[in-house]
C-alpha cells in the first residue's frame, strides 16, 4: 500500500468526504449467519403470505424486481422461489454498531445517518491511514475481514456527491469522484438520484425538460425559480454537485471512547490503572488524529456482576493529550474500583472542539505536546505500532496481563523514564503519567502494559461508550478476550 503522504500535502485534493452503505444490508446479515442463504433470493420482512412489507432483498432477489417497502405478497409472487425470513433487529443493531466501530477508527468526525450508512470527512486522518481512497480500500477490507460484510464507498468533495457515488456500482463498490469533475459526474444520471428529489419534484423537472442530472444542470436558475422556488435553486446547485453542508457528526455531540473487558475479572488494582491508561492513550491519539480536543473526561467501570457506574468531569483546559485524561480518569475510577472484581473499564473524551474554538484556551505544556506530536508522525510513518507499549509491538494479541518484558533496546528507543521518575522523558509518546498517582515505577510499568488498541484490533464492538450504554444488556456486544 502506498505510503501515506506527508500531513502538509493532504487535502490538497479536496475530496476527503465517504459515503459509507452497507449492501442488502438486512439479507446480508443473513446470508453471513446461515451459509445455505448464500446466493439464494432472500427477502426479509416476514413471511410471504404475511400482511408486512419487504425491509431488505438480497441483490439475487432484486433480479426478480423485489425491493425494500414492497408488500410482501407482491415480493412471493415476484419471486416465489424467494426465502422469506423475518427481521431480527437485534442482530442488525449489533453489526451495524462494529461497522460504525470499525468507521470511527479512522476518524471521529462521522456522521452516521441511517443503520447502515454513514458520511466520514478523513481530512484528519490522512497522515495517519493514508488517501481517502486509501482510507475506503482499509474500511472495506476491515467490514469484510471483521463483520463478514460487503459496504459500497463514495468518495468526493462533498455530502452528496460521495452518496451518489456510493450507490453507483452496489454491491461491494468503490467510487472516486475526483475534485472538479462532480457536475460531470453526475450528469448523465437520472434527476432522481439527487438527494430531495421526490416523484413530484421529478415530474415539474420532467416538464420543464429536464431528466437527467445534467439537463437540470444546464436550465437557467431563473426558470426553476419560477417554477420551484428557492428549492428549484438548491436544486440546480446540486445538479452542480455544490453541497456546504459539513459532516456534522461526533465532533459537537458525540465522544471518542475506548473500553476493554478483561479476560477474567480481576481486582489487580495495578492491572486496572495500567488499562486506564492505555485507554486514555488511545482516546488521545484519535483525539490529535480528529483535530479536535475533548472537554470532558468520562469514565467507566463495570465489575463482575454487571453493574456498570461512569463517572464524568469537565476539564480546566479541553485536551488531545494523554495525561491529563489519564489523571482525570483515574481520580474518576479509583472510588469506583477499590474492592471491587473488575470486569470492564472505558476511558471516553467528549465535548469535543474544533481548534478554532481552543484558541480561547491556554495551551498546556508545550513540550508534551511536542512529543505527542512526535509520535504521531513516527506513527504515521512507520505504522501504529512503531511507538506504542512494548506489548502492542509484538501482538495483536491484546490482554493487558500479558506483560511481555520489553527488549533493552526498545526501552531505550522508547525513552523509558527511569523507575521514580515523575517527568515526562524524551520519549515519542505522550502518556507518562507523572505524578498522577501510585508508587514510582509504577506507572513506567503502566506503560508497557495495557493496550488501547485491543478496542480497536481485537474488539471494535465495545469501543463506545453511549451506544453501549444504551444497549445495556444486550450481551450481543459484550466481547470477552
Ligand atoms: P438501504 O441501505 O436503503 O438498503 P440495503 O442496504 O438493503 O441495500 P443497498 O444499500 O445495497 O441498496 O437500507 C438499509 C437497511 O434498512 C435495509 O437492509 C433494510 C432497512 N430498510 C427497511 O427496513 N425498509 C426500507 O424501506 C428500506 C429502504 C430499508
Ligand atoms: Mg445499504
Ligand atoms: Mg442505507
């Protein structure tokens, strides 16, 4: 794969926006979980006979002209070799949460718009996963490899030009709309492709000789006007492939969060905090990753008879830094911890903020912010591993009890703090946690152990906070190691 290019080069090209859609998604689901399905017409929704309406068709039974919406009985007799099979929500929930997982590892802004589709703006995330068509190439092959799913991929300038393009080559497509060729693009496709073009809409349009994209293109705004009204100009913007709207995803209401369940409970107050840790981490790095900073720090516990507190606080400064969400995590969790057998604990950063809105904000210490910086373009130079704790640098294997020692050699290349040491060291990562608690050495140890980046290698499922909570007990999202 292409080495990604350096962070002043990108977003030269403008189309850093994706358009994410999972594929018959429902009848996909499917025919992952019963192998027999594979290849058959399946339509979800009920039973043939049944009163209801197709929620999904397998593209094999889209050849007989069955659709989503259609009444059953109109879909039997379509297609009366079709499988009928009824919706299961839970299991659709379930895969759309690791794949909205599996998006947010590339980028916080993400804005999820339906249960199976979402728009990204990867403008952040170029250093670090390369292109975007790069980026859309890893999001496929990750959705496949992790969720025995296929998605589509849109990816253009704006909003809508990446969902047009996404639904251009269904199943398991990829489409690249480079910058400047949006209204060629779209042109020769039908107006009802355009987002708020309804059947009424597409008729006036019709009359006023316009089918294609591109007619309603070439009107003159004046006339749609007339005909239209202010929407008759949005219209002819969008024929253009002209779009403003932003992704407005997570960065005003949302958080990045990681979580791990351990493989066994455990009351290891030491093993408890070094996973914190890596935690914080974790959230840091996508934080600087998403240019934005968090405002408040949660935290989450859960022991080993399910209950489940968080525990949250408004930061002083907002932050993309390690530490402080480290320090602030741990006075957060430790009350909740003592005494307890500890099953699961995550570390969430929201409120986030755009630079533009720090600049009201002193700037914490620079030199931490220069070695955070440091490590993330080695990062993002030599791959995720190569700055990270020593465990993350042999396996994808993710138990923060597997404490492999690490290697003199790569103590030094890390910059290991010697043992008592409260300062932060040379080294290219930023999590040291300082004098944020417990007896010196500790905390060097802390950072060998624990790896955020189990949330996002071995389990993407628990890797948020609110969706997790509110899906509480659904066991379906419970991922032991
Ligand atoms: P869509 O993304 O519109 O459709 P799809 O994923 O089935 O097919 P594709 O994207 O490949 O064209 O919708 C996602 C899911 O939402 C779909 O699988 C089932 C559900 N759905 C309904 O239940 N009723 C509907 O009318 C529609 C359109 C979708
Ligand atoms: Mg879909
Ligand atoms: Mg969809």
């Amino acid at each position: 794969m292409a080495r990604p290019p350096a962070r002043h080069h990108t977003g030269v090209s403008g189309t850093t926006i994706l358009h994410v859609d999972l594929d018959a998604f429902f009848a996909a689901v499917e025919q992952r979980d019963r192998p027999e399905l594979r290849g058959r017409p399946v339509i979800v929704g009920g039973a043939p006979g049944s009163r209801g309406v197709v929620s999904a068709a397998s593209y094999e039974a889209r050849r007989f002209g069955v659709r989503s919406a259609m009444p059953l009985r109109t879909a039997a007799a379509l297609c009366p070799d079709g499988v009928f099979v009824p919706v299961n929500g839970r299991k659709y929930r379930h895969a759309s949460g690791l794949v909205m997982d599996i998006l947010r590892r590339f980028t916080p802004r993400i804005e999820q718009i339906s249960i199976d589709e979402a728009f990204l703006d990867v403008a952040g995330s170029e250093a670090l996963f390369g292109p975007p068509p790069t980026i859309a190439v890893a999001i496929k092959e990750a959705v496949r490899a992790e969720v025995g799913l296929t998605v589509s991929v849109g990816v253009a300038s704006t909003k809508l030009v990446a969902k047009v393009a996404s639904d251009l080559r269904k199943p398991d497509g990829l489409v690249v709309v480079p910058a400047g060729q949006e209204a060629a693009f779209l042109a020769p496709l039908p107006i009802s492709r355009l987002w708020g073009v309804g059947p009424q809409t597409q008729a006036v349009l019709a009359e006023l000789g316009a089918d294609t994209i591109g007619e309603l293109a070439a009107m003159p705004v004046d006339a749609l006007v007339r005909r239209l009204g202010q929407h008759g100009a949005e219209l002819h913007d969008r024929a253009l492939g002209i779009d403003p709207s932003p992704v407005s995803g997570d960065v005003a209401a949302k958080s990045v969060s990681h979580e791990h369940t351990f493989s066994t409970d455990t009351t290891d107050q030491e093993k408890i905090e070094a996973t914190i840790l890596a935690l914080a981490e974790g959230v840091a790095e996508r934080l600087r990753h998403g240019g934005v900073r968090a405002s408040t720090v949660t935290v989450k516990v859960r022991d080993s008879t399910f209950r489940t507190v968080t525990r949250q606080r408004r930061l002083a400064i907002p932050t993309d830094l390690a530490e402080p969400i480290y320090r602030t995590a741990l006075e957060l969790a430790r009350p909740e911890i003592r005494g307890r057998r500890i099953r699961l604990v995550g570390v969430a950063g929201s409120g986030l903020e755009e630079p533009a809105q720090l600049a009201l904000f002193a700037e914490e210490d620079p030199r931490r912010r220069r070695v955070a910086e440091a490590a993330d373009s080695i990062r993002s130079r030599f791959g995720r591993r190569s700055v990270t704790r020593a465990r993350l640098l042999r396996s994808h294997l993710a138990a923060p009890e597997e404490r492999d020692p690490m290697q003199p050699l790569e103590r030094r290349r890390l910059g290991a703090a010697p043992a008592g040491s409260a300062s932060p060291g040379p080294a290219p990562r930023d999590a040291r946690p300082g004098g944020a608690g417990g007896e010196p050495g500790r905390a060097d140890e802390a950072s060998q152990g624990a790896g955020m980046d189990e949330a996002d290698d071995a389990r993407g499922p628990d890797d948020r906070l609110e969706r997790d909570e509110e899906l509480e007990g659904d066991e379906g999202l419970e991922t032991d190691d």
